[in-house]
C-alpha cells in the first residue's frame, strides 16, 4: 500500500461516520454527548460474532481477553473488566 493509497483510505474513513454533539442544561448539571456511528453492510450473524468473539472485537473495539460466555469474567485491555451477565441474540438490533 502506497501513502498516497493511506491518504485516500483514511478519508473514505472520516467521510463514512456520522459525528454528533448534544448540550443538555438542566439548570443544575451541564453535559455534553459526542456521538460517533458508522454503518456496515452486514448481517446479523456476522455482526453478533464481531461484538461476542475476542478477536473479532479487538479489531473494531479494543482487545479483550478472558471468558466471554455467560458467566465468564474478561477484561478490556486498558479498560474495566466485567463479568458477561447477559447474552441473547434476536433477530433484529432495535
């Protein structure tokens, strides 16, 4: 890969994520939300996969290591560890 092919990547990337940012006042507490979301051409499978497996979120997300089944405790590298509670996949994502 040419820098010149890098350069191009890397503004396809920057172009295809939708950035937001959210200002809420409530009188007592200020807060700001920033917002990042990027759309994938994929399925339901392929995308259960990449948010339950180790090496599929750790090319996305950050890398984990420990036991990610029900029950099982892991550990988000630089991160909080946790113990996976819940896990159910549907059909759809709503």
């Amino acid at each position: 890969m040419t820098d010149q092919d890098l350069t191009t990547t890397a503004n396809g990337q920057l172009d295809a994520v939708t950035r937001s940012l959210t200002t809420t006042d409530n009188g007592r507490t200020f807060s700001i939300v920033a917002g990042l979301s990027q759309s994938y051409d994929t399925d339901i499978d392929d995308l259960w996969q990449a948010c339950t497996t180790a090496d599929r979120l750790a090319r996305w997300f950050a890398p984990v290591t420990g036991d990610l089944e029900l029950g099982g405790t892991y550990q988000i590298e630089g991160n909080a560890g946790h113990r996976a509670r819940r896990r159910r996949r549907s059909g759809s994502l709503d």
